[in-house]
C-alpha cells in the first residue's frame, strides 16, 4: 500500500500498548514541533480502535498540535497538523 503523505514525517503505532503509544506520540509531536515541521502523520491501525482513542486523547490535549483529523483514505492513520513555533 503506498501512503498518500510519504513525504512527511510518520510514527507506526503497530504493535504497542496503550501507554508506550502515548508516550512515543508525545515525544514524535515534540520532536516534530522542534523541526519545524508543518504537518506529521500518526499510524494507528484499525484494529479494535483502542490505539486510535488514546492518539485522539493524546492528540487533544497537546499544546503543539494546531488540528488534526483521520485520513480520508486510511482510517488507519491520523494527520496532525502541528502549531508553528514562536
């Protein structure tokens, strides 16, 4: 499968649990606010939909993420569009 956003920085979430998923989110949006970088994208998979709750928690309450929204194609995988940096 070929992702539409290859071009922009992603984290694979496949295999964690909750908690290690929220702490490498809150680290990957840091990281990325740091770079500068406009938008990221976060693969979550389908599955049961316990990865893809707890990125939209994570996601919700970051100070550095501007928007962010399931993709249209992959509902496996969020796109987050970061704060600029001051």
């Amino acid at each position: 499968m070929k992702i539409l956003f290859s071009n922009i920085p992603s984290i694979d979430l496949h295999g964690f649990d909750r908690d290690y998923a929220k702490i490498c989110i809150k680290d990957f949006i840091m990281d990325n606010y740091k770079l500068k970088k406009e938008k990221v994208a976060i693969i979550h998979g389908i599955g049961t939909g316990i990865l893809r709750k707890e990125t939209t928690e994570v996601l919700k309450h970051n100070k550095y993420v501007d928007s962010y929204k399931i993709d249209n194609f992959n509902s496996g995988m969020t796109i987050v569009t970061l704060k600029r940096p001051k």
